[in-house]
C-alpha cells in the first residue's frame, strides 16, 4: 500500500540538545493519537566536522530519538511509520506559512 504521511515538524537547524518537537499536518493543524495526546519527535542535532581533506566544509548530525503518540494508519497493527530528514532554505518555511493562510 502507499505511504500515509502523517505530518511534519520543523525546527530551524541549528545545535540543539534532545528536544521535543509537535508534529503538525502541512496546514499546521495538530496532530495526536486518541487518547494518547499530540504527537511529538524527539531530536538532537549538532555540527559534524569533516576532516581538513574533505570536499565539503561540514556537516550536520541529525538523530531522531523517538516518536510519542503516533496515529495508527495500518489497519490491525501498530504504526509501521518512518521519518525523513530535511534540511531546507528558508523559502521552503514560507511556502508552509503560506499553506497556513486561507
């Protein structure tokens, strides 16, 4: 069967330590679980730095540590859901701002 997205979570990237992160659909409504609340991603991120040899500059470390609350989409058994990681320009947040506006 085809993928179900279930939302997103943006955060500016930059160093941070473990936060939590509201998942919302693209229109910036929440989203939850019944009974179970709003659903949240839990990351980290931090500068890798690449050795003096290497083509590019640096780098960034992004790790997903768990997920809360995640709506059921497969019928008869838990979530099976994934996450991808993106790092976007800042147009990309004003297109999802603009998504927002009626």
């Amino acid at each position: 069967t085809d993928d179900d997205q279930i939302g997103v979570a943006v955060a500016p990237l930059d160093e941070m330590d473990k936060k939590a992160l509201q998942v919302t659909s693209w229109e910036g409504a929440p989203v939850s679980r019944l009974l179970s609340g709003q659903t949240t991603l839990s990351v980290s991120a931090a500068r890798l730095e690449l050795p003096a040899v290497a083509r590019l500059q640096g780098g960034w470390g992004v790790t997903v540590h768990k997920a809360a609350s995640v709506p059921r989409k497969d019928l008869g058994s838990e979530t099976d859901a994934y996450v991808e990681v993106m790092a976007l320009a800042d147009e990309a947040r004003a297109v999802q701002e603009g998504l927002k506006t009626p």
